[in-house]
C-alpha cells in the first residue's frame, strides 16, 4: 500500500489534534476534579459551622425564654 504524502500530512494532522484535544480535556477534567474535592471539603466545613451556631442559637433562645 503506497501512500502520497498528502495522506501522511492529513492523517498525521488528525492524529496530533486527536492527541491535543484528549490531552487537554483529560487535564481539564482533573482541574475540576480537583476543584471540586475542595469544594466538597469547604462544603462539610460549612455544615459544620451551621450546625455549631444552630445550637447556639437555640440554646440563647431556651435561656431567653427561661428568664
């Protein structure tokens, strides 16, 4: 099988932007894995704090309502 070297030009073009786009999509999607394990970590941190001030509240209420 003969190939010109127009074919290798054009098939070499597919596969290096094959290869570019599957590189920087798969880095893309790490990024945003990344970023979304902080996000759920600042998340759980967050709940933990509303629940914190909830019973505080709560508390201040049943003390105002005591007196």
């Amino acid at each position: 099988m003969k190939l010109d070297i127009k074919t290798v030009i054009v098939l070499a073009t597919l596969l290096f932007t094959g290869a570019g786009f599957y590189y920087t999509t798969q880095n893309r999607l790490d990024d945003l894995e990344t970023d979304i394990l902080f996000l759920n970590r600042q998340l759980g941190d967050v709940q933990k704090q509303a629940k914190r001030l909830n019973r505080l509240v709560l508390r201040a209420n049943q003390q105002g309502d005591n007196k």
